[in-house]
C-alpha cells in the first residue's frame, strides 16, 4: 500500500466510523470507486485490501453502535448459509487458497451485515443514492481522461493498464477495477435506482444525472456483458406496467427458454454465442465452458474441484492460473463447494425475490400508496436482474461485489420495513386470509 492508497483508506476509515450512518454508506461506496485492490498489506498471511479493511471498520461501527437490526429474516438466513457452506466445503476438500477462500467468507459476511445496518430505510436509500451522483461525477471525469490519453490515472493506485486494447475503435477503460466487464457492471447494476430515482419527487435532477454517469460508465467500459445488464435493467422497468402480473411474465419466458431449447440446434447455453454477436464479447468462451462443465458433471457435482482440472478444457488457457478462465458465477460456486452450493446460491436470489415481492404486496395495499418506496424496491429487483445476468458472463472477484451486496442488504432491510410497518397486513397478503378490499380496510385502520 503506496501512501495515497493509505491516506485514501484513512480518510474514508474515518467516515465510516465516526459520521453520521448515511454517510458511512458513501464512505464504504467510496472505496469501491477510489481504492484499487493492489492497496493492500499482508497480515497474518491474509490479503488486507483497502475495501477488506473498510469492512471490518464497518461491522465493527455497528456493533459497537449496536445499529445492526436485531431481526435475522430469511435472505440473511440465505447469505450466511451460502457462503458458510460453500466456505466450509472448500476447506474440507482443498489445502489450496486457503486464505483467499477465508478472505472471500470475511468479505461476503462483513460487508453485508455493514450495510445491512447502515441502511434502515428507503430515505436512506434516497438519500445515498443522490450522494453518489456527486462522487460518481468526479469519477467518470477521470474514466474520460483514460479514454481520451489511454493513461489510468489509477494507476497511481497500481491499477493494471493492461487492457489497452482496442474493440470497435475503442479502447476498454478499466478505472479503480481489475476487468473492463466489472467496471460496466457498476453502471449497469446502478441504473435500474436511478430510473426508480427519476419517479420520486424532488429528485428527478440528480436522478437523470444518475442516470447519464451509469450510461457512460458502461459505453467507457466497451463491453458487451454490462451493455447486456444495462438493457436487461431497462426492460425490467418496461415490465412495469405489467407489475401486477407477473406471474403472467414468468410463464412467458419460462416458455420461451422451452421454446428455443427446442427449436435451436445448439444446447440451449449456447444462447450467450449467439447473444454476443449483437453486444460483442466472448460469447462462445461462455457458452464452451458451460458445455464442458456438464460434460465433466462427475468431477464436480459432489464438493467441487480444484481449478487446475480445467486446463485440458480449451486450447488456451489463464497465464495466471494455467487452468480455464472461469467466466460464470454460478459455475465458480460449483467448482468451489457442487452442485449444492449453487442450489444455494439459487435459493439466496429467490429469496431476495420473494422478499421484494412481499414487499410490494405490503405496500400496494397501503392507503394511499407510497409510490417512491415501490419505484425503488422494483429498480432493486431489475438490479438483481441486472446481476443474475452478468454473473453468466464473469465472475465477481474485485471489489465490485461491495454493489452487489450492499443491494441484497438493501433488499432485506426496506423489504423487512414494509412489513414491520404492518406485520398483521403482511401476514394477511400471504396467507390470502382476506381479499383486498379487507385488505385496505386494515391499513385504514
């Protein structure tokens, strides 16, 4: 760690310990944007990243403050079991990576329970999100000067510049991150709040400002997976008109996956092969590897594999590793831990869904009707989306995994508001005790 790589850390360590709650939010976000994680230092044989230590500042500000909710609901239920197990499975069976695997634990485990608390409620929500805008901007500013000098100015972080290659006469800014993709997916898993933001009001302005600085990360990142999250994102906002449908929608892509797997002479994942000729990108790597992961089922399917087992897979192969280059999230929790830790990870986003759902139903039926809360909680959902389909392009392994969690926490904290705010109206919209006219009546009174 170089010395503006630690004042960074100290400065924002400072924020997230000693100010106010919200705006411990914008110093974890904070790291994500302005840390690298080449700023770091050994400890103990464990990799201490600048976004490692902010965490462990975090969860201890809230357990000291005792900010964390004393409620434990199901998606937090869903996290610890996920990466507990998988964890656990990993270290049973391997003596290789170790460390990184305890490191991966800490970091799912800490930064979710750290927002877990510092987010309470959709104004907080609000508020972060109209305070991101104005450190998005600066940051943006800088992915410009990258493009425009092919010069990271990270890289007085020791951010990689290796990804000065040109994809449609453009180069692939990289920024604070360690792959173009995952800078894109900050852009792309940001935008479904900030369309939720622009239907709130008295913060439409720094909602469409929101909306422009996702939009040109994602174009600086000139990759085809964020370009793809980014329309996913979108079109689960079209689905808006018919949100209370969609069990109407379900059927309908539930057929259409039906209907191509029959129709298309390739397997159906294969579909990212063809998907990538539109967006650009490695689809047929993506595709290849799924094919030869249910082709190899037997090598992993039980408690994983070590990752060297892939390196007959394709013609070439990572020069870090000498094996595959493992780009599927879902596959990477297969190889860590089988089949059930991605039965596990399933369950964690069905449950992050159903709470949502139940926290719509809540607020849908409330007299009058918040808007602004069920305009964020659906942008969070079309987040999710934005993610469950990026994670079949790349896997999470820098710090963008902090956006990532910090929305799962989000979810289970509105969502579990909603429902405290009338726990006798939520359990009626469940258990269909009543119908909505008996409904309303409830809130009235």
């Amino acid at each position: 760690m170089n010395s503006i790589g630690a004042s960074i850390v100290t400065l924002l360590g400072a924020v997230v310990l000693f100010a106010p709650r919200r705006w411990a939010l914008v110093g974890m976000m904070g790291g994500v944007l302005y840390l690298t994680e080449q700023q770091a230092i050994d400890l103990l044989g464990l990799n201490m990243t600048g976004i490692r230590m902010l965490e462990v500042i975090g969860i201890g500000r809230i357990i000291v403050r005792r900010e964390l909710a004393s409620n434990i609901n199901s998606v937090d239920r869903a996290v610890l079991l996920l990466y507990g197990y998988t964890t656990l499975v990993f270290l049973m069976r391997s003596d290789v990576g170790r460390a990184e695997m305890l490191g991966s634990l800490v970091d799912a485990t800490f930064c979710y329970f750290t927002f877990r608390g510092l987010i309470t409620s959709v104004d907080d929500l609000k508020w972060f999100l109209r305070a991101l805008v104005i450190m998005l901007a600066p940051y943006v500013a800088l992915l410009s000067v990258e493009m425009l000098t092919r010069h990271n100015p990270f890289g007085l972080l020791g951010a990689s510049t290796w990804n000065f290659e040109l994809r449609s006469g453009r180069i692939r800014c990289m920024g604070s991150f360690r792959h173009p993709a995952l800078l894109g997916t900050l852009g792309a898993s940001l935008l479904p709040l900030y369309i939720g933001l622009v239907l709130t009001k008295g913060n439409r302005i720094r909602a469409f400002g929101g909306i422009g600085l996702c939009l040109g990360v994602v174009f600086l990142s000139n990759s085809g997976g964020p370009l793809s999250g980014a329309a996913v994102g979108v079109v689960g906002w079209l689905l808006w008109i018919a949100r209370t449908k969609m069990f109407i929608v379900r059927r309908i892509l539930v057929g259409t996956f039906v209907l191509l797997a029959l129709v298309m002479k390739a397997p159906i994942w294969y579909l990212p092969a063809r998907v990538s000729l539109l967006s650009g990108g490695g689809g047929w790597h993506r595709s290849y590897l799924l094919d030869m992961a249910f082709q190899n089922l037997s090598l992993w399917w039980f408690a994983g594999m070590d990752i060297d087992q892939t390196k007959e897979w394709f013609v070439y192969a990572l020069e870090a590793t000498g094996a595959a280059d493992i780009t599927n999230n879902y596959l990477a929790f297969g190889f860590k831990a089988g089949l059930l830790a991605v039965a596990l990870f399933i369950v964690l986003l069905i449950r992050a869904f159903r709470a949502l759902g139940q926290g719509l139903a809540v607020v849908r039926h409330t007299v009058p009707p918040p808007m602004e809360t069920e305009c964020l909680l659906w942008g969070l959902g079309c987040a999710v989306l934005v993610h469950i389909v990026t994670w079949f392009g790349i896997t999470y392994f820098d710090q963008i995994y902090v956006v990532w969690l910090m929305q799962l926490a989000a979810i289970s904290c509105i969502s579990q508001a909603c429902g405290e705010g009338n726990g006798k109206l939520q359990g009626m919209i469940w258990k269909k005790e009543v119908d909505k006219r008996e409904l309303r009546g409830v809130v009235k009174q």
